[in-house]
C-alpha cells in the first residue's frame, strides 16, 4: 500500500507494509556469498588476449627509445604497442573543468609520449595470449630512459628552481582558490582568543580488494564496442571511450556488473583502461587489463596529501568568530579526466567549518603539479582533511579556554531551527541537526560516564583519550558539481519500471552497484510505492544499452537521487496500472489502490492481482475497449533543482589509548550519529557508517603512500602498505536522527561517506585529548607511532 | 627465461571432482582454479599472500592459493566456495553473512567463509577477540569487519545451541 498524497507531495513510508525503513537483507548478497559473482577478471570472451604495461620506473624521465623486437618474439605475443602508437587512436584528454576558474592541465595520452612523468606511468603495452605471457615480454621490452630532476615536495613545487614538469606551463600551479568575507582579520585583531596549527594529511588510496580491471570487444563488423568494466559511472564512461577512441557513442556498450570495492577509485579515467580499448580496436577482438596489486599501488589514484595551515578567533567565552586555512595540495603530473584533480582542495574550501556559525572566513587553496602518481576523488573527497582541520582547531581553543569540547560545540555549532542556511564560505544547508546528533552521540557514548573513567584511569597512569567530531558532507549533487564546469557527468538519474506479463515489476535504474545495497534499496522503494512483495521486483543497474542514462554511484547520490527516480516512476506506473484496473473492473482510478500485489477497491479485498492484470493486458487485449491503450512501462528522472547540493550532518566520537611507551595507539570504541534524511534501510546506512569509518580510521592512524626522495613509491604492496585488519578494529555503535530533504520525495540524503569524512577528525582529537596533559600534541596523519613518539619527545 | 614453458602435469580431486590439466609449472593453485577449471569464486587480492581473499582448503587445511604452486597440490583433495556451497556445508555462514551484511561488493567474502569455517571447526566458541585475530590474514575494505564478527560468533552460538 502506498499512499501518495497528489497535493502534498507526500507519502506514507511508515504504512505497515512499507519496505521503507526496513532492514530487509540484499538479494544479491546470497549470490556473493556463494561466489558467484562476476567481477570482470571473471569473464572469458573468445579469442581474448591480455594486456600488460611497461610502466616508467621513474618518476621524470625522457624516454629515448623503446626496442620490443626481443619480447616480440617471446610465447604468446600478440602485438607490442608504444604510447605514440596509442596516441595515434587515441585523442588526448584534458582534465579541467570550467568552473574551477583558472584551472589548468595539459592533455594526457593513455601512455606517456616522449615524457614520462610518475613513477608507474605506462609506456609500452604488450598484448599476449596469457596474462603470464604478456607480464614476461613486457619484461623483455627494452626502454632507454633519461632521468629527469623530479618536481616531489608540493611545498617547493612553485619554486622558481623547481623543474617544471609541463613544458607549455610557466610554473607547476595547477589551480588555485580563495574565498573571503572579508572581516577575518579584523575579527582576529579583537578576538579573545586565537589559535594556530599547520596539519598534515598524508597520501592514501583506496585499495579495492579487487584491482581496477576492464575487458574491452571491438566487433569491425558492426563497429560496437562492449567494455565490461569494473567502475560505477557507466554512461560517463560510455561517453570517453567513444568520444576518445572516434567510435559511435550509442555503439558502445558499458558493462559494469559485479564490483569488488571501488570507493571513487574506479570513476577517473585511466591511460591503462583507455589503452585496453584502443588495443581491442587496432586487433579487432577482446583484450583484457586485470591490474596486479603492484599496478594498483602505482595508478589507482591516490587523495588526501594536503598540508593545512589553520587560525581559529574565539571570544572570551569560546564563541567562534573567525576560521582561515591555507591549503596546499600535490596532484601528480596531471589533473584527473574528467572529474579534475582540483574537487578535494576545492571541498576543503567549501566545507571547513561548515557545522559552525562563525561569520568571518578565509580561505586559500593551492593545487601543484608534482612527479608523483595522480591524486583525485576518493571516498569522502575533502571531507575527512576539512572536518579534521576544523574539528582539531575547535578543541586546540576550547582547551586554552578550559571548555569541554561537548560544550564548545554545543556553544558555536548552527542552532537546528537555524534553517535554512548560508555558510561563510557560502553553502546553503536545507534543514540539519548538528544539535539533535551531537545530544544523542553523548548520550550513545556515555559521555560523561566516559569523562569520569578517563580521569580515574589517568590516576594510574592509563593515557585514554575521548574525541569529537561535528560534520556535514555533500550528498545528492546537483549539476552544480561537474556538469557545470562542462564534464559530461550525469546529475540527473533516470527509472525505467515496468509491469511484466507475469505481473512481476522490472526496475532499470542508471545507479549502479558496488556492494552498498544500491539494488535492494531501489527494490525497497518501488514495491513501497507499488504496493508490491519485494521479491517480485528485480532491479536492472550497470549497463548502458539496458538502463536510463545517468550519473551512476559517487557523492552520495544513488540513493538520494537514484531513488527519487525510481519512487517517481513507481508512482507513475501506479497510476497507470490504476487505469488499467479501472477499466478492467469498471470504476474509477481514484477508487482503487495496489495492497499487495493486487489492485484492490479501497478498503476491501475485491480485485485483481497484477498477474491477472498484466495478462489480459498483455494477451487478451481484445477484452479490453478499442480505444484503450494499457501503458505498463513507465521513465522517470530526478535532478536536485533547489540546491546545489543537499548535505547531510551528523557527529562523530571516538574512544582510544595511547601507549606512551611504543606510541600504540588502540582503538577503544567508536561512535557515529548521522543524519541522512529518510533512512530506506537502517542496517545498510550502519554498514556504509562503519565501513566508512574504518576507511577513515585508515587514513588517521595507518595508512601512508610513501615516497623517497627520488619519486618511488616504497610502500606499493599489500605487506608494506597497512590497511586496517580485523583485529585492531573497534565495534562501533550507530545510530540515527531522521531530517528528510524536502528537495525530494523520498526525502533522502547520502549516507556512503560521512563515516569516512568525520572518523579522522575524531581520531585525532582522542589522540591530542590522550597526550595533551603530558603537554603533547599531534598535527598530523596518519598518526604512526612514530608520530605519537616524536610528538612526546621520546624520539628525534 | 626457458622455465615458464616447463609444463607439469597434475591430477587432483577438487569439491569432489577428479581433474587433470597439463599447465606451466610455475602456476598458482589460484590462477589453476581459476584459469583452468574456471572456479571463479576464488580471488586474487594481492598475489602475495597477505589479502587473503583466494583462501582455499587443501586436504582440509586452509591456505592461501596464491602462495601455493598448483603441482604442489598434485594428488590433493581441494575445496572451494563453489564446492563448500553445492554441499551446504558453509550454508549456515552464508546465511548469517546475508542477514547480518557481512559483506558488500563481495570480493573477500569467499576467503572469509573459508577461514570462518575453518575457525570454528577448531575453536568452536570463539570470542569476538579470537573471531578479530583469526581473521587477521584477510582483509575487508568495505564493512569495517563488526558484521562479519557478528555472523561469525552467531553461527558458533547456534551450533553451541544445537551442541547442548
């Protein structure tokens, strides 16, 4: 049953047969469980071949010549190809996009041509019958390099002695932001207070369990092209490959079935992956890339290497007044195609102290081109350094000023009736509830309970920390984020439902799947809406000749935005259904409704079922009047019109000891609020909170792309690089206050990275509670325990 | 140079089923389950024995395909997840994995089931302590591990129940 209010605009989630707010299990997790997935390493095509890269092992060097005969004549080699062979099917891309003003990026071809400019760039791609047999020859194909001076340090990288890494470019300055009210400095000058610190981010990356993999099948015969790829923005990538291979875009089919992790990694547009479509089209048949854990390390682009200079004014009684930053970020040799490697510092911009109502504010972002492999948007894209930043300033004055940092935040974060609201740096928030989130997260953990064990534990010299985090994150993006600045990215999403001969409902949604619930969330919504069994309802994603054009899964959107479409043609195809039945059953629509699978007069049992219905629709149409046309398939889109972007809040707190002796930090318990509007499942939110964390819990305490001097990436393993395990995890307690946008429908906002974006800032701020009566303090991550040490003085 | 074109051959029993293949000496018994028998349902993470996602058992043991020549398992009794679901023996993990989501894209999830089962055939009644360290050797990028420590100790509670 649902019930649709035509005047307000309103329906009924909590009806007692709604699916929606239901933790009903995902369908397609049993599948999974039984491995039988099909991840794109899984799939054989005949005659495929396999593609191996020679990547460059430095990270700035001239190449001068390149001699494959030796691995030509290797078992199995299909064909050898150098970038300039690429580049000859390939056109250049460029990574910029208009509205990030002033940004700047030289095209980039799938191989390095001449140049190669990171340590990991493919150069020369070597096409075998085996995946073995290509890695063998690539090693035998011989390439002279000249070792360039590398540009590495972003501090340096504007500097006049610095090698430039793009000869058409006076400087390595990729782009840059300001953003000011105005009055910061004014309002420094008479502040009570004000508190400084420079922080450091350091690079990670996503580390999917499964390598970023793409199997592309050129057929001369009718010029199409099938990629099946591991990704989540399947029509973006429809459009790049046919846009830069020349080829038809409607004769090219993007297949993204199952994904293993992808977390923002798999939506950026990678030389190895374009390659493997331009090889499948000079050979005319299936070639696959399956990158090995080394390639990923090397090409999977990294985030979050920003250095943060931050100053916070308060007032005697720890009001905010002012907040600036001065970010500075390296994004490796080039900007990202086609999403830009400019979003994360830009976000940082946008998003600093976004929970809190100060009024003044500066802000300046500066991105560099450096020797290092690409950075662009991975989960939570800015979030994690923007909350941290904020989050660690607002307790550096809250302890100079002897407030506790619950009531710091209960003291300057924006009143939840304060609604709508505009953010110094110019934000416009619908309806949130910093409050409401902040009172149940102390509540959830006990806190003040938390406050006593912490002092008696002190007493006998157990150093535990308790940390906060307020936060906001970006969710259902408008065309604002990239359509705007001329990216050929969906905002808009689309549903295509139909009724089936058999009665059963086919949803097609352009939102895809990678694990987050995507396709049970839309099943959720549609059998809600149509008053159907869910079980009856099968849900279409990631395939471009087989769903409505769209953006795919990134910033929080699918469900938010994905999901409004698919209520929206739910109802329509109600509708629809509902005139059908009233011919049928000789009344009026407005006097019927869908319970459970059968179209019903209100408040009885008297009807027909759907099967019933789609059958004489569908074979016995001669029962029906001649002038009636059944219509049992139905599309619907969805844009955010009213905002650019309708962000969701929430807190954040985390429990923790350090051990002054190693600098182990452990993991005691952590807590997240989040306000994601309507909640369609509560225990897949759960899950995207805590998986979401944990990435962040990555990011603050463990995980580091570590580079030498040089530009080698000395980490680029699974052994090497931490990733969190099982063991050092806290369980970690969710739960939920409810502000449904108004900008929709369902009144949905994201959920997938705000676990991601406040875990650090949290972190952190547990470790600098722990250390800051043995008057330490720590200002960067991940915090190591070398970090933790040095910041105790115990190491050098 | 010359060894890759070294071929063995080898002849083992896997979820039950003889097999013989004639294949390079140098591969894995992941790659061989894969590429050879198409058992796609093992996977390859890392190809150096940390990610744990191609955990597979060989003559009831659990390990890690990838570390593991394919001749070295010549003669061996080999399971994977397609074996271990076809005879349910895992199906009450894989149950609880479904209800508690103890798992997301999926990609670990076959080397976990591997490793759980081999968990509580020896540790019947795990803490969620033991359930963390055991599961160590694999890793999971999406959930953060809570649900898969909760289908884990909710099976072992279950069969304890049945137990009694």
């Amino acid at each position: 049953m649902s019930d649709f209010d035509e005047t307000t605009k309103t329906l009924n989630f909590d009806a007692p047969n709604s699916y929606v707010g239901r933790s009903v299990t995902r369908p397609n997790a049993r599948r999974l469980a039984q491995g039988r997935g099909q991840y794109v390493d899984d799939i054989v095509l005949p005659r495929m071949v396999h593609v191996a890269y020679v990547r460059s092992p430095h990270a700035h060097a001239r190449i001068l010549g390149i001699k494959p005969k030796k691995a030509a004549a290797m078992p199995g080699v299909v064909r050898i190809v150098t970038g300039a062979e690429i580049a000859m099917v390939v056109k250049p891309y460029v990574g910029v996009l208009t509205h990030l003003a002033g940004m700047r990026s030289p095209p980039q071809y799938p191989l390095a041509v001449d140049v190669a400019r990171w340590q990991g760039e493919p150069v020369v791609a070597v096409v075998a019958e085996s995946r073995a047999q290509a890695e063998d020859a690539a090693e035998a194909v011989e390439v002279d390099y000249e070792e360039l001076p590398a540009a590495l340090d972003a501090e340096r990288a504007l500097d006049p002695s610095e090698p430039k890494i793009h000869k058409e470019f006076d400087s390595n300055l990729c782009f840059t932001r300001t953003v000011d009210t105005g009055g910061v400095d004014a309002a420094m000058k008479s502040a009570h207070l004000v508190v400084e610190d420079t922080i450091h981010f350091g690079r990670h990356t996503g580390v999917t369990m499964e390598p970023r993999a793409v199997l592309a099948d050129y057929n001369r015969a009718d010029e199409s092209m099938t990629v099946y790829h591991c990704g989540q923005s399947p029509h973006m990538v429809q459009g790049i490959v046919a846009s830069r291979l020349s080829l038809d875009e409607h004769r090219v089919r993007i297949v993204a079935r199952d994904v293993g992790g992808s977390f923002g990694i798999k939506i950026h547009t990678y030389g190895d992956e374009i390659a493997a479509c331009a090889l499948s089209l000079m050979l005319n048949r299936p070639v696959k890339f399956a990158a090995d854990r080394y390639e990923s390390f090397l090409s999977d682009i990294h985030a979050r290497d920003h250095r943060v200079k931050a100053k916070l004014a308060v007032d005697r009684e720890g009001n905010m007044l002012a907040l600036e930053i001065d970010d500075l970020t390296g994004v490796g040799p080039y900007s990202m195609f086609p999403r830009s490697s400019g979003v994360e510092c830009n976000q940082i911009l946008n998003l600093t102290g976004g929970p809190y109502k100060h009024k003044e504010y500066r802000a300046k972002g500066t991105v560099v081109f450096q020797n290092k492999n690409m950075m662009c948007q991975y989960r939570a894209v800015g979030h994690p350094i923007a909350i941290a930043v904020a989050e660690h300033m607002v307790d550096q004055a809250a302890a100079k000023l002897g407030i506790d940092p619950a009531e710091m935040r209960r003291k300057n974060l924006i009143p939840d009736d304060a609604y709508p609201y505009k953010s110094p740096s110019g934000m416009r928030f619908e309806a949130l509830s910093h409050h409401a989130c902040m009172d149940k997260l102390l509540e959830l953990m006990d806190y003040d309970q938390l406050r006593r064990g912490q002092a008696d534990l002190r007493k006998k010299g157990v150093c535990r920390g308790i940390g906060l985090s307020s936060f906001i994150e970006v969710t259902n993006p408008s065309p604002m984020f990239y359509g705007v600045g001329g990216a050929r990215i969906a905002a808009q999403d689309g549903c295509t439902i139909k009724l089936d001969a058999n009665g059963s409902i086919i949803a097609a949604t352009g939102v895809t799947e990678q694990g987050q619930g995507t396709e049970t969330i839309m099943a959720q919504i549609a059998a809600t809406a149509l008053g159907v069994e869910m079980s009856c309802v099968k849900v279409l994603t990631g395939d471009t000749d087989k769903v409505p054009y769209g953006g795919g899964t990134w910033a929080s959107r699918a469900a938010g935005i994905g999901g409004e479409a698919v209520l929206q043609a739910s109802l329509a195809l109600k509708k629809n259904i509902l005139e059908v039945g009233a011919v049928i059953l000789k009344t009026s629509a407005s006097e019927l409704d869908i319970v459970d699978g059968k179209v019903v007069k209100k408040g009885t049992e008297q009807g027909l079922t759907l099967a019933e219905l789609a059958r004489i629709c569908y074979y016995r149409g001669n029962e029906l009047p001649v002038d009636f046309q059944p219509e049992l398939v139905v599309t619907r889109h969805y844009r955010v019109k009213d905002y650019a972007f309708v962000f969701s809040n929430g807190a954040q707190g985390c429990s923790l000891e350090v051990d002054t002796e190693t600098g182990f930090v452990k993991l005691l318990k952590m807590w997240c609020v989040d306000d994601c509007g309507r909640v369609i499942n509560p225990k897949l939110v759960d899950e995207q909170a805590r998986g979401g964390i944990v990435q962040g819990i990555g990011g603050a305490l463990y995980e580091h792309c570590l580079y030498d001097d040089r530009g080698q990436l000395l980490n680029a393993t699974m052994a090497d690089y931490l990733v969190p395990m099982a063991a050092e995890m806290p369980d970690i307690v969710c739960a939920h206050v409810q502000t449904p946008t108004k900008t929709s429908v369902l009144g949905a906002k994201g959920a997938g990275e705000a676990g991601t974006g406040g875990a650090p800032g949290a972190i952190m701020n547990a470790v600098n509670d722990a250390l800051r009566p043995l008057g330490a303090k720590v200002t960067q991550q991940p915090i190591t325990p070398e970090v933790v040490l040095r910041a105790l003085g115990k190491v050098r | 140079m010359n060894a890759p074109a070294e071929t063995v051959e080898v002849e083992l029993t896997v979820n039950g089923e003889r097999v013989k293949r004639t294949v390079p000496a140098r591969t894995n018994l992941a790659d061989f389950l894969r590429l050879e028998l198409e058992l796609t349902g093992t996977h390859v993470g890392c190809e150096h024995g940390v990610c744990g996602a191609c955990t597979v058992r060989v003559d009831g043991e659990i390990v890690r395909g990838c570390l593991m020549f394919a001749v070295q398992a010549d003669g061996c009794r080999v399971d994977t997840v397609e074996g271990l679901s076809d005879s349910r023996e895992i199906e009450e993990l894989q149950s609880a994995f479904v209800l508690t989501n103890a798992l997301q894209c999926g990609f670990c999830t076959p080397g976990i089931l591997m490793a759980a089962q081999a968990l509580l055939r020896d540790v019947p009644n795990p803490s969620r302590e033991q359930i963390r360290e055991f599961l160590s050797g694999n890793y999971c990028r999406c959930t953060g591990y809570q649900a898969i420590v909760d289908a884990i100790a909710a099976v072992a509670k279950a069969r304890a129940g049945r137990a009694r």
